[in-house]
C-alpha cells in the first residue's frame, strides 16, 4: 500500500500558524491532526510549509475538448454560436484532436486547482484514456444528439464507455449517459437513453433549461417545460445531472427537489452567453443540491474554478440585493463537496479521514494572501487559481511546484495546437 505524508500544512479552519499533518494510504485520507502516525514515519513526505491545504474543486459540467475551439468564436447568442460556429467544426473533430483537446484541459485544471469534472462530448473513449494517463478524476458521457442521422450509433457508444470505463482507473471514472438538450433529443430516442441508462445501472447528464427561448419553445410545443417532460419520461428516477438550469418555475424547482436532481450551475458561461442567472437562492431554499461548473473553453473561455466560485458568491448576492445569499462558505462547498455530490462521487470534498484523498496545496507566500484575516475568504475572494501548486488525485501526486507529473507539459501544447490549426484551416 502506497503512503504519503504531507507535513506542516495550514487547514482552512485551523488558526493561522497551526500547523497540521494529513497523512494518505493508498487513496483515501487516513488521518489529519497534529501527530505523525507511527505508522506514517517512513512515508513519503510532502512537505507543507507556505501551503494551505484544500479539498480539490470539483467542475460539475464542461465538453473538455472545447479547449481546441477556445477564442475561436465569441460574442454570440448561444443558438447562432451553436449552430453557424460550433457544430460545423465539431463535425470535422476526429479521436486524435479530441485526446490532445482532453489533455489541455486536463492540465488547465489540473494547474488550477480541479482535481474532478464532468465531460459531454465525442470519442469518449479517449478522453477517459487522457484521465487516467494524467491521473484525473471525471464522469465522462457520451453527447448525445437525437435528431443527428447517426445518433443510435451515439448511443451505442455510450453503451460502450459504459461498459469499458466505468470504474477505470482505480475508481477515477465514472461513465454516465449524456442525451444533449430537449431541443436536440426528441422524445422517442429520451426513451431509448433513459432504457440504456437503466439497463447500465447509469446516471444522466443532461443540458436542461438553459435559454429562456428553448424553454418557451418546447412549452408550445409540449405544453409543458422541459423539466416536467423529462420527470414524465422518468429520467429522473435513474439520477440526473441537470447543467445550467437558468430558466425553472417554481414547481420545476419542487419537482427536481423532491426526485434529489442535482444542478450544474454554470455563471461565468450563462452570462458570457446572455443566457441569463440561475436562481440559486431558491434552489438552495428548496435543498436543491447545486455544484459549479465551468462549460466548455469556448463559452467561458477557461476551465478556472476559482474563477467560478467568486462568480457564484458575488453574481447572487447582486441579484437578490442580499449579501447573505451565498457567502463564501457556500461557495466553497459548491466547489468541492457539493459538486463531489452532484457528480455522484461518495466520500470526496472534504479534508477528513475516509474521504477520498483529492487534495490541493496552495502556494500562500504572496502579497493578496496577507493579512491573514480569514482563509476561507482570501481564498474564495482574493486568490489565484495560479496559487495552486501541488495536486493529489486519488492518493497520488500529479502536480508538484506547479509542474505535471504524470506527461509532458510541452508535448500537449504543441499537440493541441496543430489539431486546431488543422480543424480551422480544414
């Protein structure tokens, strides 16, 4: 059994200056406190000194690969963008540009404080192949777009990275279903989805009410929201990751509540794209379980979670007129265990014994990390997602002094660079 033990370390909720040990057995946390387990003596030691510990962010929505299309078109209304900009080159992406896409953004993260995320997207298969090789954690689907000529062979690749993947690398995978939006999936193949999900033993990630025009469209059409179609359908029976979820009434938010729906809330996207705010306030009111998410890097334009977390502790306060609302104590747990918990990881999110050991140590020797008032807000309000410096994902180093462990760094610059030459020049 693998043993590593970070010494010195300050924790969030320990006085500045008291200094703490955590000690890591294979992939979980064994122990935090002040002593050095007898049994830790001869264990690697990481060495904590300057540092602040942390859980690792856990980004609850993205399509990693988007990285390859980041800056490539911007300022547009989400339809126009999906349709004039995106799709047309994510048509010409093959296995390769999507590994090396992967691989960027698993680094992006990685060097940012994310040690877990959720990814929609194609050639699934090889972007759980860049998380292990790097060492990252993530629930990985299969988008999945109903009205495309090919979309039962999307299924069936599903179905595949079910049966492949899930559990892969030493639990650092798991594999949900990722039936794209209402508006791109038509009711007969839902059902089909939600049938494969059920016979996986699967969960489902799904882009629900993120426009106020999508949601009014499939009113007409339907007669009800989407939210109330997919609960009609049972989806919601099987778990559901429910990305953006800007536009809810009142009875979709008890309808979510009741079937334990959990919310990937996406601020930084949802106003880049003029989508609008999610109403976090009363979803958390109604004890909606909401986790933060990033998007893709071509909505966004990064994978910075602490980008996030400051979003979502400011963005609600201005638009309820309630500086209560989500204080920097809750954000930080959207960011962490509450995002563990909508990406249905058990046991991850917290700095304890028996939790998984995804930990983040931050660099705290500069200027906007004195004086030391309160860690907790330094971290959410004034630090960089630069700050941080050693990650350990699953019990084992991937980031040291700022620098990947687990690949060349410079390879995947330069990998994901030509793909996106060729796909723009194509």
């Amino acid at each position: 059994m693998s043993k590593l033990l970070i010494k010195n370390i300050e924790l969030l909720h320990t006085p500045n200056g008291k200094l703490q040990n955590i000690a890591i057995e294979d992939k979980k946390i064994a122990y935090v406190g002040k002593e050095v387990p007898a049994a830790f003596e001869s264990a690697e030691v990481v060495d904590g000194k300057g540092k602040l510990a942390t859980a690792g962010m856990v980004n609850t929505h993205g399509h990693v690969s988007m990285t390859l299309l980041r800056s490539y078109a911007d300022d547009m209304a989400l339809m126009d963008w999906l349709e004039n900009k995106i799709w047309p080159i994510e048509a010409k992406m093959n296995a390769n540009d999507i590994y090396w896409g992967a691989m960027l953004g698993i680094v992006e993260m990685l060097k940012g404080g994310t040690t877990c995320f959720a990814d929609m997207y194609c050639f699934m298969e090889d972007v759980a192949k860049a998380c292990v090789e790097t060492g990252m954690r993530a629930n990985l689907c299969r988008g999945l777009i109903g009205v495309a000529p090919d979309a039962d062979v999307k299924l069936a690749e599903n179905d595949v990275l079910a049966e492949n993947w899930q559990g892969a690398g030493d639990g650092l995978i798991r594999v949900t279903y990722g039936p794209h939006a209402p508006y791109t999936c038509p009711i007969p193949y839902l059902e089909k989805v939600i049938k494969a999900a059920a016979d996986h033993k699967a969960e489902i990630q799904m882009h629900l009410c993120e426009t106020k025009f999508e949601v009014e469209s499939y009113a007409k059409e339907h007669g009800i929201t989407p939210i109330k179609m997919m609960d009609k359908l049972g989806m919601f029976e099987l778990g559901t990751i429910a990305a953006h979820a800007v536009h809810l009434t009142d009875e979709d938010m008890d309808i979510m509540a009741a079937k334990k729906v959990r919310v990937a809330h996406n601020p930084q996207s949802n106003l880049k794209l003029a989508s609008g705010v999610a109403n976090v306030a009363k979803m958390l009111e109604k004890g909606i379980c909401v986790g933060l998410g990033t998007d893709g890097a071509s909505s966004n334009n990064n994978l910075d979670m602490l980008e996030e977390c400051r979003a979502v502790a400011m963005l609600h306060k201005a638009t309820t007129f309630n500086p209560l609302v989500v204080p920097a104590a809750k954000a930080w747990d959207m960011a962490t265990v509450d995002g563990a918990k909508v990406l249905g990881f058990e046991g991850l999110g917290k700095l304890e014994a028996g939790q998984l050991a995804d930990i983040v140590l931050w660099d705290t020797h500069k200027p906007y990390w004195y004086p030391r008032h309160n860690k907790l807000s330094q971290l959410v309000y004034a630090a960089n997602s630069s700050d941080a410096d050693t990650i350990i994902v699953n019990g084992k180093k991937v980031l040291e002094g700022g620098k990947l462990l687990t690949f060349d760094e410079e390879k995947i610059y330069a990998e994901a660079q030509a793909c996106a030459e060729r796909l723009v020049n194509k």
